[in-house]
C-alpha cells in the first residue's frame, strides 16, 4: 500500500509538476515571462464579459429578457 501513495507522489511531483517548476524557476529572472498564463487567462475573461454584456444589452432592447423579481412562484 505504501508503494501505490509513493507513485501517486512520484506521479505529480515528477511529471505533472514539472510546468509548475519550470514557471518557479522562470518567475526569478523575468516576472512577466512567468505570469503570461495569468495575463491570458485574464485577457480571455474580460473579453468573455464584455461579450456577455454586449448580448444582455441586445436582448434588453429587443425587450426578451423576463425581469420577473421573483424567483419561485410561492415567493408572489
């Protein structure tokens, strides 16, 4: 039992970790080479917000959206 927790350790401390190490070591030389994964990430997000609010925008002039402020009929 004890070899099968030693993989699981040998399984993401040596191989899936090796990404993550590479990016520890690089973040002492450049920061900004080491956080490109954040920027994109957060790049992605604003854009998926500013599209969200695009289309919640098309639907309130086309009046399509419900604004009931009820959630549940026994709340009425």
């Amino acid at each position: 039992m004890t070899s099968f927790f030693n993989g699981i350790a040998f399984l993401f401390e040596k191989i899936l970790f090796v990404p993550m190490n590479f990016i520890r070591t690089l973040e002492l030389s450049n920061w900004w080479t080491a956080n490109i994964i954040t920027w994109i990430f957060i790049i992605i997000c604003s854009a998926a917000f500013v599209y969200w609010c695009k289309q919640m925008k098309i639907f309130k002039d086309n009046k399509e959206d419900d604004q009931d402020t009820t959630a549940h009929s026994f709340l009425k």
